[in-house]
C-alpha cells in the first residue's frame, strides 16, 4: 500500500465520521430515495436548482449505511454542488471510484455508486423520465 491510498482511505474515514451536507434541505425540488439490499444501505438525496432547473444550487443527504456508501454520499454532495443536471446524469461508476480515491472491490461498488444513482434517478423523475414510485435499488 502506498502512502496515496492511506490518505485516501483517511478522507473516506473523515466523511463517513463527519459528513458534509448531512440533513435535509427545507423545501428541495426534488427528493429521493434509493437502497442497496445487499449491505442494507439506504441514502436519501434532497436536491435544490436553480431557477432554471438546470442547475443544482444545494444538496443535502441522509442516510444509514457502510463508511463506503456514507463517505460517497457525502463527497458527492460536496462535488454537485454548481453542476449541471446534464453533468450528473454524465456520471458513471469511474467518476465515483476516482472520487473515492481507493481500489473498490465489486462487491462494494453498489455501496459506492448509490448516492450518485439516487441523485441521477431524482432529477430524472423530477424531468418527467422516471416513475416517482421507482425506489432506487442497487442490485446484485
């Protein structure tokens, strides 16, 4: 192990004992909320825009869950911050694992990517793209 990936694994740990952006936010334009079965986690996403709808302006997350899945969430919502809701549908599996910074095994990638599938399926059904009774699920 080299002394990159200790650092990393520290910032993992320094989100998942203080999150950012933990909470809710009073009134979001949308809310969502996604689980992954297989560890039990489950992450909810409340997302502001700005006037437009294309901008998100603030988000906010809950959520119970392994280090993995609360410290992505919480660097997520740091990262969405001023992105573009075409910039967070762009996101893929690659975007969260660099994020991250450590070697996930795929077991664990479900915990990683929930926080990013439950922000992408919110504005979807927030754009008319979505069922709003889809729950966000990770499956195996």
């Amino acid at each position: 192990m080299g002394l990159g990936s200790d650092m990393y694994r520290q910032q993992i740990l320094d989100h998942y004992k203080n999150p950012r952006n933990y909470g809710n936010l009073e009134e979001p334009d949308f809310t969502h909320v996604g689980e992954n079965p297989s560890c039990g986690d489950t992450i909810r996403m409340d997302v502001d825009l700005d006037e437009a709808g294309e901008t998100i302006e603030a988000v906010r997350f809950t959520g119970d869950g392994c280090a993995i899945s609360m410290a992505s969430a919480s660097m997520l919502s740091e990262r969405l911050h001023g992105m573009a809701i075409d910039e967070l549908h762009a996101l893929d599996t690659d975007d969260v694992t660099e994020m991250l910074g450590v070697d996930i095994s795929p077991m664990r990638v479900k915990c990683a990517v929930l926080g990013r599938q439950v922000a992408q399926d919110g504005s979807k059904i927030h754009r008319g793209e979505l069922d709003p009774d889809d729950r966000t699920i990770t499956e195996e």
